[in-house]
C-alpha cells in the first residue's frame, strides 16, 4: 500500500528565502508525482507534474526533482515572497489512483 | 472560464437527510473524481470514472452514490447523512486513458457541515 509522507508539516521562513519541501513514498513502482498549491479555503492547483522516467521539472521560481529508487521528491522554491505562503501537497500516482501526502503548509513573512 | 466547478460550494444539513453535490468539467476530459478531505485536511480518493463507468471505488460506504450522465459530469449524493461525512469534497478531472493515470484539475470544493 502507498503512503505519501511530507515533511516538515509547517514552515515559517523570512520573506527572500530559498526553502526546499520534501516527500517521501514507499512504493516506487509510480507514473508521475505531482506537486499541488492549495490556500485556505480553495482548491488544488496543480504546480508540476514529473513523469516517472524524469528527474525534475522546472516553473518559474518552482523546481522540483524526482528520485524514484530512494522514494523521494523535493519542490525547491526560490526567492520566497508572501504570496507563496499555502499549503503544498504531493500526491503520487500509483495502478490508477493518486495518493496524497498530508501536506506542509508554508508561511512566508514579510 | 472555470474549468472543473462544483456546486454548492457550502452546505448546512442535518443528521439522516440526503443530499447532493454537482460536479461539471469543460476541459473535455475522460476521467472524473471525488476526492473527500476530513478536518486534518488529508486528501482520499472516493471515486472515480472514465467515460461514464466506475473505474475506482474506494471501500466508500454504499449511502455514497456517484452518478456521471455523461463524460463532463460527476454527481455525488449522500444517503441518511452522518456527523462523520462533514469534510471539503473535491471534485477532480484529468485526461487519461486510465483513472488517475494524468494530471489532475480540481474544483474549489464543496464543504458540507452535518449537524
């Protein structure tokens, strides 16, 4: 059975900073991994997508790298400003179903 | 334009009626979900289907029935509600030959309060 686990659980850092959110999964048998923003009373958006045989995807201020064979991913978020302050979840997608990490919710201080 | 939307966004209801939520998708996509997060916000797959058939269903008590008219639409109602149903339902979309198998759209939710 999958389990998704993210770690830290919350983050609080100065405005400006580099910061990395970790996941970790226990099946690496996956099809892709994805990373999704969600803020306070909203839905997911989905941040990037990293297909199984890649090793990272970049957007804009957002990398995230992908090492199936340890079961681990990062999101990488450069220069923090306070709008990047939400909830991030990964979420891996295993025979037919995505399952979800519990999420690290990030606060950035400006 | 929104893409995946769901309706109501909020709902109030009492212990033992039965209630629905709607769920529509303009991305032409195949594959729809419903997706259930409880009060510490962790995510769990209910359903899913692929051009109208149950394509996941995810040990989800039988008073949960999906129901897709068509490939656009995934509707969930909720028989003899219970105080435990309370959570955000998410609705989701992806286009993929199977369930789960591309990236995933998602509503803004519908958070229901059984009282």
């Amino acid at each position: 059975k999958q389990e998704v686990t993210q770690i830290p659980a919350a983050l609080s850092v100065p405005e400006g900073e580099n910061l990395v959110l970790n996941c970790s999964f226990t099946d690496s048998a996956i099809y892709n991994l994805q990373w999704f923003r969600q803020d306070p009373g909203k839905g997911l958006t989905s941040l990037l997508l990293i297909q199984s045989s890649q090793r990272e995807q970049t957007s804009g201020r957002l990398n995230a790298s992908l090492d199936k064979s340890s079961g681990r991913s990062t999101l990488y978020i450069a220069a923090s400003q306070p709008g990047d302050s939400a909830t991030y979840l990964c979420a891996v997608q295993g025979a037919q179903k995505l399952v979800f990490g519990q999420g690290t919710r990030l606060t950035i201080n400006p | 334009d929104t893409a995946v939307s769901q309706t109501p966004k909020y709902l109030v209801t009492q212990m033992g009626n039965d209630k629905s939520i709607k769920c529509e998708q303009n991305l032409g996509h195949d594959t729809m979900y419903w997706y259930k997060q409880d009060s510490k916000k962790f995510l769990k797959i209910m359903f899913s289907y692929n051009n109208k058939e149950l394509i996941i269903n995810e040990t989800v008590p039988n008073r949960f029935s999906p129901k897709s008219p068509d490939k656009a639409h995934l509707n969930l109602h909720i028989n003899s509600l219970e105080l435990g149903d309370s959570a955000v339902y998410f609705c989701a979309s992806s286009q993929a030959p199977l369930a789960g198998a591309g990236e995933l759209f998602f509503g803004e939710g519908s958070r229901l309060t059984v009282l």
